[in-house]
C-alpha cells in the first residue's frame, strides 16, 4: 500500500474514534434525574417496550429491541413511517414507547407523536434536540447531545447512532439489574449460544443414541476385548449378576495389562477392572461432567440413568 493512503486511512480511523469516543465520555458525565426517570418507568412498566425510529436511527432501534428482549425487558420494532401505515395497531395499552431520532423533527415522527399520545401510551424520547418536537411532546426525555458527526461534512450518522446505540445498551444493562436478571436467564433465551450450552445441555442430552457397552465379572479377556471394540467407546463398564455397577475397563487398561502379564488368557473382569470408576447422573450438567474428566485425566465417564 501507498504510505500515503495508508496514513490517510490511519488518521481517519483515529479521528473518526476520538470524536465518537469523546461524545461517549461526555455523555456519561451528563446523566440526568429525567434519564433515570425514563429507565424505571420501563422497568416498571407492565407492558412492553415498543421502540420505533426512522432511516439509521431505525436500525438503531431494531438492535436495541434485540439486546433488551435477550436482557428480560420484552420489546418490539416499529418502523415509524409504517406506524401511520397500520403498524400502530402493535401497541397495546400498557406499552411504553421509546422514540429515536437524532433531529426529532422529521415529518414522520411528527405525525407520529400525536397518534401514540392520542393513544395514552407514555412516550420516551431519545434525541439530540432538546428544542425539537418529539422532546417537548414526549413524557420523559433522553438527551443525546451530539457536537459533531464524525464524517467531515458533518452530516452522516456517526457519532449520533453510536451515542444511540450505546445509550441503549445502558439502558439494558440498567434493566438487567434492576430486575436482577440472572445468568440461567439469559441462557434460558440463549439456548443455542455457549452460555446456554453450558447451563442446559445435560449428559442425557448426548446419551441417548450411545452405545452401552458392558461385561460381567465373570467375563474372560476375548469377550472384554470384543465389548470395547464392538462399542468403540474405548471402555466398558463391569456389572455383577445383580446389574450393579462393580467397576470399568478402559482401553488403556488392557494396554497397561498386555505390559505386565506374560499370559492373559486366564484373566477375568474382575482381575482387570477399576473398582472406583468416576460417574455422574443423568442429570448432570455435561460442562461439569467435562470438569470431572479433566481434573481427573480421563475420557470415558460412568452415566447413571436412573
């Protein structure tokens, strides 16, 4: 690359990150009593959060409905120009509106705002005007003052969505606890995610289609090598005549018995077998039954179905 256009790029990257970074600095020093207002009036709300914003304050509003329902506070998208179109009929009578806009000018939100007050529904803004027509006919305000966009016309939405999407976040963040939202929560609406897995998935989740290889005490070294290989699970678990658990055999066993007997045709279950094999429930989260098998150093794991 050109050195030239690599410094261009450089400083453009940097500017554009200290001025979106200093408006977040100076938007955390200036967090008012009315903020704070607008965020326990959604938390105490019996309804749900409709959020609603136009051109790139509307995918804004779209993350934020996102991020909020993962966090507990139920939420919906509302595109404010197919709100006057029949998208109104979405709001309930116990639901809060949250409104964003930069300017709080634009022709759509001024139609709008008089359809939701005409509803009874409280209205929160979010906007950078606070001489704008959305904040002076809105019940609470959230004041995003934006100095300059970070773009040197002044004009794309830089700075402006990134105080949005922030103050958005915050705003989830500050719901979260308030309504003490706990971790097996969140898993529970993320059941896909790694946090979800880690909670929810249990070793009778990934049981159910294994084999189950076992021997009995009896059962001579042919029969006990035939198990694990037929199984390929690289042990088999040992049984007395009563179908109680008596112990393991590992493939590694075999190895280590191959290395100190001469002969082995005469060896039994019994003769070779761990008689304290390491076992979980079934019930038992698979990420701990994992830690069991790593501190102790091993691959096979006794599942009680019971």
């Amino acid at each position: 690359m050109n050195p030239n256009i690599h410094k261009q790029i450089e400083e453009k990257i940097k500017k554009t990150l200290q001025i979106e970074g200093n408006a977040l600095l100076n938007l955390s020093g200036n967090i008012t009593e009315e903020m704070c207002r607008a965020v326990y009036k959604i938390c105490q709300s019996p309804g749900r959060l409709i959020v609603t914003g136009i051109g790139k304050s509307a995918i804004v509003a779209q993350k934020i409905v996102s991020t909020l329902n993962s966090t507990g506070t139920p939420s919906v998208f509302m595109h404010a120009a197919d709100a006057i179109h029949g998208d109104l009929g979405m709001i309930g009578q116990d639901d809060l509106v949250l409104c964003i806009s930069k300017s709080g000018d634009t022709p759509e939100i001024k139609v709008l705002v008089p359809l939701i007050k005409g509803f009874g529904n409280d209205l929160i803004a979010m906007v950078s005007n606070k001489s704008s027509y959305l904040a002076k006919n809105a019940d609470y305000t959230i004041l995003l003052p934006v100095e300059e966009e970070a773009d040197p016309n002044n004009l794309a939405p830089t700075t402006s969505t990134t105080l949005q999407m922030a103050m958005g976040d915050a705003i989830a963040i500050s719901l979260l606890s308030l309504k003490g939202f706990s971790q097996e929560q969140f898993a529970k609406f993320h059941p896909g995610g790694s946090l979800g897995k880690q909670l929810y998935l249990r070793v009778s989740d990934m049981i159910s289609h294994n084999e189950k290889p076992r021997v009995y005490l009896q059962d001579q070294i042919r029969k006990i090598i035939m198990e694990i290989s037929s199984k390929r699970l690289g042990a088999t678990a040992v049984m007395d005549d009563d179908e109680n658990l008596k112990g393991i055999i590992t493939d590694g066993d075999l190895r280590r018995m191959l290395e100190i007997k001469d002969s082995v045709n005469h060896l039994k279950a019994s003769d070779i077998m761990n008689t304290n094999p390491k076992s979980v429930q079934k019930t038992c989260l698979a990420v701990d039954a994992l830690n069991i098998m790593r501190t102790h150093s091993i691959s096979q794991l006794i599942i009680w179905m019971i």
